[in-house]
C-alpha cells in the first residue's frame, strides 16, 4: 500500500476524522508529518501551547491530567488509530494533559497552522469534522443521559 493510501487509512480510522469522506482525507494527508518517539519521553506537557494534533500509527501514549507533568496516572491509554491533541487545533486553548510515550511510538502529525488553512480551502473536509464533532457530542450527551 501506498504511503499515502496508508495515511488516508489511519486517518479513517480516527475518532477526530471517521466522518470525513475518504477522498476529503486525501489532502489532509499530503500535511502530515511523520515522528517516533521513544519509551519515557513526553511528547507535550499540560498547558504548552496546542500546536498539532496527533495521529499514533504505533506504539503507546499515555495520558496525564495531573498538574505536574512527571505524574504518571494516566486518564487513558492510547494506541494505534487513536488521536491526541485535537481540542486545541479548535479552542486555541493550551494543553489540557501530559502525553508520556509508553512504548516506542511512531505519529504522524498536522500542524494547526496546516489544518486551517486545509478547512478554509476544502470546505468538505470542515463539514466533515463538524459532523464527525457532532456525533462525538451527542455519543456524550447520550452517555451522561440517566436511565431510570
């Protein structure tokens, strides 16, 4: 498989871009850049500025919301097809967590700078994140429903 045709893929596979159009993904793509890390490094600490989001291909990353950034109880655990960093390409707020490689890891990743522009040019591809956050909202609003 192509590089490009496997960066589509894990795209797709992503909660951020699952509603996006295949063909819409294809640009986004093009911007990714990839990087590895290694087991015990931090790829951004609480309250950096958000400046990409992140897409694991391989390897683990575990999430930290702990203020200090050496704390090692992780909300979550994420692993190939998940994304991290994504809150902050849309509320330009800093980093609400601590990511901690846990494994030696391989992401691909887009600049928020990138992801603008590619919403401006590529209206699809916003409308496709806007539904793709709407479904995310309205799974959550769902959850936190009571049953009775």
């Amino acid at each position: 498989m192509s590089d490009l045709l496997h960066r589509i893929a894990v795209l797709k596979k992503t909660a951020i871009f699952s509603a996006v159009y295949t063909e819409d993904l294809r640009v986004v793509a093009e911007h990714l850049d990839e990087e590895v890390c290694f087991k015990g490094e931090r790829l951004f600490e609480i309250n950096d500025p958000s400046d990409r989001v992140y897409f694991v291909e391989e390897g683990k990353i575990g999430i930290s919301i702990d203020n200090d950034p050496e704390a090692r109880a992780y909300v979550s655990v994420l692993g190939p097809s998940d994304c991290l960093g994504e809150m902050g390409m849309f509320d330009d707020q800093p980093r609400s967590a601590t990511a901690h490689v846990l494994e030696d890891s391989r992401l691909l990743a887009l600049d928020k700078s990138k992801l603008k522009g590619l919403l401006i040019s590529y209206p699809n591809l916003a409308m496709g994140l806007l539904r793709t956050l709407s479904l995310r909202l309205r799974k959550a609003n769902l959850a936190g429903t009571i049953q009775r």
